[in-house]
C-alpha cells in the first residue's frame, strides 16, 4: 500500500464548510483506506490505499458530498511526490528567506503554459513566487493574510482549482507520512 496525502480545499476556514476531523477519517476508514489520520483541523488527511490517485479522489469527494454536502475540491498525492515538491523549493533554506512567511499552493492540475507565462501579477515589496509541477511557491514576507498572491489569485489566473499550506505544515505532512 502506499502512503497517502488528501488536501481539502475550504475546510474550517473562517466557519466555512465545517467538518469534523475525526468523523472525516472514519467515513473515509469505511471506504477501506487503512490507517487514516488527519493532522489539524485543515482538511490534512494521511492514509493508505493500493487504488489510484484517481479512484481515492473520486471516492473521498463523493464521501464528502454524501456526508456534509460539500462539493469541495480533492487534492491527493503520495509522500514520493510530496517530498520533491519540498526538494524543488528554490526558497526554502535560504538565509535570507524566513520559512515562517514561506507556502506552497497546490493545483489541482496543470495549468496551460500560456497562462503561466501571461501571469503579471501585482506583489507587495520582498514577494515572490515561483512554479514547480503543479505546485507555486510563495514567499510573503507580510504575511500571506496580506498578499494578493492567494488561493483565488491563482485559481482565476490558472484556471484550476488550488489550496495552499504554510511551509510548517508542509514540512509536518511529510514527517508524518515518513511515519507511516
């Protein structure tokens, strides 16, 4: 079986799209995912499965449909691809770049390359972004509550769906699923 990730997008944010971690991880234990877990109350699943990314993405946003209602976006990865996502990060471990102002927004997809390439965003003073394989890198040493570079900027830009984790976070998931 391999080591799992699942992000959910929206959950428990600002008292939007309520769901309860432990009553997440046994509706998504019923499914027979093994050793299911959640790390905060984020939409940070860990488990294992032997099907594919796909069929777990299918099956977790139906059970999530079905249990809540929520018609939220599905992110699910392996450790292997977590850990390169981690590797590729052209801020992180830099001196002058503090990990506390660093994340990562995950896409759902790849976004067209033209897309990529017309995106001019406006930053503030010290942003900066960067793309990996479906993944942005942000660097907001204001804060990201304070940057225009969010989850929306990116989404309508990119036209995909994306949710974003700070770097402490990130880091956490893959210490975990090393657990696993």
């Amino acid at each position: 079986m391999t080591t799992r990730i699942c992000l959910l997008r929206g959950v428990n944010v600002t008292g939007k799209n309520p769901m309860n971690m432990k009553e997440l991880a046994l509706c998504l234990s019923r499914t027979g995912m093994d050793n299911v877990s959640t790390y905060i109350q984020s939409g940070n699943v860990l488990y294992h499965s032997d099907k594919s990314i796909a069929a777990d993405t299918e099956t977790i946003h139906k059970e999530i449909l079905a249990q809540w209602g929520y018609d939220l976006p599905v992110l699910v990865f392996d450790a292997t691809q977590l850990g390169k996502w981690i590797e590729e990060s052209p801020f992180a471990g830099k001196p002058e770049v503090n990990p506390e102002k660093l994340h990562v927004t995950y896409l759902h997809a790849t976004p067209a390359a033209a897309l990529l390439t017309d995106l001019l965003p406006t930053v503030l003073p010290g942003e900066a972004f960067a793309f990996g394989d479906r993944v942005v890198y942000l660097y907001c040493p204001g804060g990201y509550g304070n940057t225009k570079l969010d989850n929306t900027f990116f989404e309508k830009k990119l036209k995909v769906a994306a949710t974003t984790r700070n770097w402490k976070t990130t880091l956490k998931l893959l210490e975990l699923s090393r657990d696993y």
